[in-house]
C-alpha cells in the first residue's frame, strides 16, 4: 500500500514594524516598470498538481459493488488510496517490462511508471474470479505517456511465464474505441488456467482507469469493460 510522502511546511514570516516599512529602501519582491511607474508583481509558478483529483476525490469515482458480476465479494486488504494529498511523482523504471506485474491488481507498474501523484482502488473477488480497479493521476502529459508504454507492453510481454503455476502466458493486445480519450484492451491465456485475464486501460484527461478481470467466460472481457465504462462517467461528472 502506498502512503502519501509530501510534507506541508509552512514559514511564518515576521512583520516589520510600519515606521521601518515606510522608510525601507530594500526590495520587497516587486519591481517598478519605468515606463509607466507601475508596481510588479512577479509571475507565480504554476501548481503542478493544479486540476488534478485527489485520492479522496478518486475513490468516490470506482465502481460500486453493482457494477461487478454477483457473487463477488469487496477484498478489504485490496482497497487503498492516497487521501487528500498529493505525492511526489516518481521516474518511469527504464528497461524491459516485468511481465509478471500484468498478474497483480496494480498492473500499471508493468508500464515502469509506479503510479500517479494520486489513486485509488480495490477489488472484488471470490474463490474462482476477481475484478480488480485502480485510478491514478499524472501531472502533465504523463498519462498519455503511460498509456503510450501500455501499448508497447503486448509486444515486450506476448509470452512470458507466469509465476504461481510456471505457466507459459500468451498475451494479445488492441486499441479499443469508444472508452474515453483513449484505451488499450489486453488479454492474457494460458493452457494451464481455468480462464483467461482482460486489462484494460483507459485514459479520462489526466487520469488513467485500470481494470483487472478474470470474471466471466469470455476471459472477463465483458466484466472489465462495464466496470472501466462505470468509472469513466464518474469521472465526468
């Protein structure tokens, strides 16, 4: 589970007594256009984390327990977020892919990015299947780039051996329409499973929904998309 890292400082600033402010010379943080005589301001750098969603914000846009095939159980050790603050954003992991993070309910490591300056998620599952769902968001165009690494994952990754049964995996991957601003749909089979395993990930501005599911016959393509759709209006609202 990660957990917030950014501490809030703050600096108290001690007044000057106003008989020395009004004879000050010194610079205040302003400067005087010559031209017009006019007093300056100096710009104000932009707030990075500046429109994005908070964790906090972020949990309330995953998917409710109705959007979930029955018989699937909310997993308390699964549900995190980053509450209310912001964390540092991390590097992109340089290199060739760990396939086997396409296994676990944060599968957008496998991009070599370790998440958002913001998330949430959870999962749902029982004895035989599970639905698991994350958002994270970036600062910048950081989302288009994951989603960008996303896709380069079907050709890095198409075999790989899986690491509870030592299976070979084969993994495929598409763009799919109509999911938000983008969205790229994995599958991944192997002789040895019972079911196949759909991710899909979808990009909403600068936050990227992703969706584990091994639910349903059809390798959990159905689950993961009414549940990825499901978020999606969230985050439009």
């Amino acid at each position: 589970m990660r957990l917030p890292s950014r501490a809030v400082m703050l600096i108290a600033v001690a007044a000057l007594p106003l008989a020395l402010t009004a004879c000050s010379t010194g610079s205040t943080g302003s400067t005087t256009d010559s031209g017009t005589g006019t007093s300056t301001q100096p710009a104000k750098a932009k707030d990075p984390d500046s429109g994005l969603l908070t964790g906090a914000r972020l949990k309330k846009a995953l998917a409710p327990a109705s959007a979930f095939p029955a018989g699937l159980a909310l997993e308390s050790d699964g549900s995190a977020d980053s509450g209310g603050q912001f964390l540092s954003p991390a590097d992109r992991k340089a290199g060739k892919p760990d396939c086997t993070r396409l296994e676990t309910t944060s599968w957008i490591q496998v991009s070599g990015y370790k998440g958002g300056v913001s998330f949430a998620q959870n999962g749902y599952a029982n004895k035989t299947a599970e639905v698991d769902q994350e958002i994270d968001a970036f600062q910048g165009a950081t989302a288009a780039a994951v989603m960008k690494a996303l896709r380069t994952v079907a050709d890095e990754c198409a075999t790989y051996t899986d690491t509870d049964a030592h299976a070979k995996v084969k993994l495929t991957g598409t763009a799919t329409a109509g999911l938000g601003d983008e969205a790229y749909m994995m599958t991944l089979t192997s002789g040895y499973w019972e079911n196949g395993t759909t991710l899909i990930a979808a990009r909403s501005g600068s936050s990227v929904v992703t969706v584990l599911s091994t639910a349903g016959a059809d390798n959990g393509a159905a689950s993961a998309r009414k549940v990825t759709t499901t978020i999606l209006s969230a985050l439009k609202k």
